[in-house]
C-alpha cells in the first residue's frame, strides 16, 4: 500500500518537500482527533472578515500553526483566522510559505457534515503578489465518515485514506474529471436579482442534473473530483460582487487540484490560477469542475 511519503517520493520530491508534506499530515491526523470531541459551539470571537468564529475554528488553526512552526523549512504562513500573514523563520532554507483554511465548512460540524481543511504551498517570502499556478503543491483533507487526503504535486491528483493505524494510504490513483450531470450551486441568494443565475439553476434542473450541494466547498469539490463531473459555481451579486470565497485561502489551491484533473476554474473572465492575489482578503466568484461546465457557467453568467 504506497504511502504519502512513497508517492511524493516517486514524483521526485527532495527531502525538504517531504519534511513540509509530513508536517501537514500530522496537523490533519490531529484536526481529525480534535473534531471527534472538541466542542462545536461559538468561541465569542471574530475573524478579520468579521465572521464569528467557532470554538474548533480556533482550535484547527493553533494545531497547524505548532506543527508548521516545528519545520525549519517553512518561513511563512497565512491563515483565514490571523490578521495578516506571519513570518515563522527566515533561516536559509525556509522557502516554503503556507496559506490555509483551517476548517472549511466549520459551521456544519454542529449537523455532523464532513468539513474539510485546505493546503496551498508556495516558495515565497510573501503571498502578496503570487498566482494559484505558482503552487509547487495543494492538499485537502476531507473529515467525514473516513478521513481523507486529496493531493496534488502537478503530477495528477491521488487520493490517500487514513486506515486504521492512523496512516495515509492510497485509494485512488488517477484521479480525472470528466463531464456529467451533477451541479453545487452555491450564493444562490444571488438568483434573487440575477435573473442569468436563476436561468442556469433551472437549466441545470430542467436537464435533470443530480444536487449535490452541502455548504462546503472542500466537500462539494472533493465530490466533483471522486465523482468524476460536475460543477460547482459561487458568483457575485449586488451585496457581494466577488462573492464570498478567498482567492488565496480557498479558490486558487481547489483551482489547481480541479485542473491537475483535467477539468477547469474560472472567475468568469479568467482562469483563477492567473488571479493576482494582491491582498490576503481577496474574494471572487469562482465555477470550478468539468471543462464543459465551467464554460457553460462563463457563457452564461457574463
């Protein structure tokens, strides 16, 4: 059963790049611990979006901040939790930077639907001024009835599960996205004033696509990429022109594991791997999943 480490280490990547990808295993095996009895309910807070933050929230992104903070190859990390960017090093060899999503989907821990955390690893000493297609890699962990890991090091996409030793396996080897009749239409608050949107939900209905949509995107596109089609869409509207999701914390890193299977991203103009992040907060409406649909989504919602 190849492993984690096995894998990376067949696609060539040096030691340093396996220390970083070890580093946030250990940091998933432990959220997966947490989420099993941490307390579900609000910690009284709020993030810099002023949204108000849960109690595992805060506890996720304090677990991957102490085991980022043990690797001396990582200089640098942002998260959707801190204020800003923070530098953990400037040794010489701590090029590599992480953005992340501690908890995605974290108000659906409290129904006991899977949530999931995001990973995107750069080399850079800032994350202001990057692109999506400058990741040297992107991880996703999905915490449901199995805890799994979705990676990409521009090699394809695999999927690995946690067995019962607590070790990451692979499960899915080749990963791809084709075309199908599935859609996750997110914001569809915005159908309310955009009559484009409401037509293509009810394209999408008419033409008998299956719903899968649960409020999270990490379970949303980790259904598209296993299911094999798809699409998931979150456009702008009048109280949100770019939405709601980050460029940097959650739409390039899904962008670049959706194209390294074969489908596509959009922000309805461009590809999101193109997007400039010129500011952490940075949001944008993104249709991400099969080529086909994501053009439809273009097509439509211009």
């Amino acid at each position: 059963m190849m492993t984690i480490k096995d894998y990376l280490k067949s696609c060539g990547v040096d030691e340093r790049g396996l220390t970083v990808a070890e580093t946030l295993v250990t940091a998933v095996k432990r959220i997966s611990n947490v989420i099993k009895t941490a307390s579900t309910g609000k910690a009284g807070s709020y993030n810099i979006y002023g949204e108000e933050q849960l109690a595992l929230d805060i506890l996720a992104d304090k677990v991957i901040q102490e085991e980022c903070k043990k690797n001396e190859y990582i200089g640098l990390i942002a998260s959707e939790e801190l204020p800003d960017e923070m530098k953990l090093s400037e040794g010489e060899y701590a090029d590599y930077a992480i953005c992340y999503d501690p908890l995605d989907g974290s108000s659906l821990v409290d129904v006991n639907l899977a949530v999931g955390t995001i990973f995107g690893v750069y080399e850079a000493k800032t994350f202001v001024g990057v692109k999506g297609n400058q990741q040297t890699g992107v991880l996703i962990a999905v915490y449901g009835p199995k805890t799994t890991i979705i990676l990409t090091v521009k090699q394809g996409v695999k999927e690995f599960v946690m067995n019962i030793d607590g070790e990451f396996v692979m499960s899915n080897d080749d990963i791809k996205i084709e075309e199908g009749k599935m859609f996750a239409p997110g914001n569809l608050r915005a159908a309310s004033e955009r009559k484009d949107y409401m037509e293509l939900v009810n394209y999408w209905c008419k033409e008998k696509y299956t719903l899968r949509y649960s409020g999270g995107m990490v379970p949303d596109i980790n259904q598209i990429l296993l299911k094999g089609k798809g699409i998931f869409s979150y456009p702008g509207y009048s109280e949100a022109p770019n939405g709601k999701l980050r460029l940097l914390f959650e739409c390039a890193p899904m962008a670049l594991l959706v194209t390294q299977a074969g489908g596509a991203a959009s922000d309805g103009k461009i590809d999101i791997l193109e997007k400039v992040v010129e500011k952490l907060d940075q949001r944008t409406p993104i249709y991400i999943g099969s080529k086909v649909e994501v053009e439809r989504c273009c097509k439509a919602l211009a």
